[in-house]
C-alpha cells in the first residue's frame, strides 16, 4: 500500500507526460497558477514518463494514453508495479474510450478529458493527491459499466478473491456503496455513520484488498462481481 500525500506546508508536486508541447505547455500555465502545485517536470514518451517518475517523485502524473516509445497505459502499469506513490490521471480525447478503461486497470486513479475546464483540472488534481476523493464519479462509473459490461460474462465456476473474505459484512457494504461512486459524505449518510467511521472503513478496505485508491476499489468491485453494470 502507498501512503496518501499530504499537502500540508508542501506543494503538490506534478508531472506532465504528453507528447504534444503545446497541450503541456497549456497544462502548465494552469496548474503553475496555483500556488498549491508545482510542476516538476515534462514527458513526451511512455519510457520517460516512467524514468521521470522514479527521479522527480511526483505526487500526481498527468498520463496521456497515447504517446509514442511506450504508450500511457504501460507507463501507468510500469509506475504502479514499481510500488511508486504517484496518484496518475490519464488524458483522453473521449470520454467512453478503452484506453481510459485500460489505464484505470493498469492503477490509474482517473481519468480527464483534454478539453477539461481549467479549474476542473486543478481539482482533480488535488482529489487524486488527497488519495481521499472520487473524481468525477459518475463519469468513471459510466466508463466502467460500458466496458465490463463489453466483457465476457464470469464464468459460474471462477474461484472468488480469497481477499473478499477478510472483509466484514459492513466493509462489503461499505465497498458495494463505494462502487456506485458515492463520497464519504454521501456513504456515512447512508449507513448512519460519521465521516471518520467510514473514513476508517475505507482505509481497511483499501488494505485488505491491497488496493490504491478509491477508483481501483471500483474497478476491482466490477472485475469481481460485487457490483454488475445495469441496464445499457
């Protein structure tokens, strides 16, 4: 498991990872007007982005999914392997693209279109370094369901994850609840909890499972059958 970045006295620290100058040029100007980021370098190829990430130590690598030398979605894979801390955020040109679905299952924690409004973008960035947040979570949800529901059924016979029970029972429903993309606020409302209860949930269930985050706990419930996509 990484440990979740505090932004407390320190800036977020951010790399840029797409092979257009241009579109990392515009990314900066945003993200540098803030002075809770800081950019502390630019990629232009899958195989840099990797490198750059083990020497800069960013706290959050904007991930463009396709970039020549490696493409983004094997950077993402590569950099989660590695055990690194970076939370990844992969840019996509469109919102239901199988290349986003792949780079939320290679670790990524989200992902944002090119167009992102740019205060859209600051946020996120700073949900993901949080490791606390869904970003846009109906969004994701909806990217998920299109493609689980593009896979093939689970076989009758397929051996759960034995991790699953090391849950509790209100840990499973606490992770079901998670998987329909409600926030803390909206979980402990539901169960009847305090917004540190259900912190605590989650952390334990991020453990258990071995997972890094909020998102990949939604895409491991889908992956897993706890939750099923609904109805095209």
């Amino acid at each position: 498991m990484t440990t979740q970045h505090s932004t407390e006295g320190t800036p977020i620290r951010v790399l840029l990872a797409d092979d257009q100058p241009l579109l990392r040029m515009g990314f900066r100007l945003i993200l540098e007007g803030e002075p809770d980021l800081e950019i502390v370098g630019e990629a232009s190829t899958g195989g840099e982005a990797v490198r750059m990430t083990t020497e800069l130590t960013p706290d959050v690598v904007l991930m463009d999914v396709r970039m020549p030398l490696g493409d983004g979605i094997e950077a993402t894979r590569q950099i989660t392997a590695s055990g690194s801390g970076a939370r990844i955020i992969i840019l996509t040109t469109f919102d239901l693209d199988e290349y986003a679905f792949a780079g939320l299952q290679a670790g990524a924690s989200a992902f944002l279109l090119k167009d992102v409004a740019p205060e859209e973008l600051v946020h996120a960035v700073r949900v993901v370094a949080s490791g606390d947040a869904v970003v846009a979570p109906r969004v994701t949800q909806r990217l998920l369901e299109t493609y689980v529901r593009s896979l093939p059924p689970a076989h009758p016979t397929r051996t759960p994850d034995r991790r699953l029970t090391e849950l509790t029972p209100r840990e499973r429903e606490v992770l079901e609840a998670i998987a329909e993309g409600l926030s803390n606020a909206e979980l402990a409302g539901r169960f009847f909890l305090s917004e540190a209860t259900i912190k605590t949930h989650v952390r334990r269930i991020l453990t258990k499972l071995d997972l890094r985050d909020r998102v990949q706990a939604v895409v491991y419930a889908y992956e897993n059958g706890i939750v099923v996509p609904g109805p095209a």
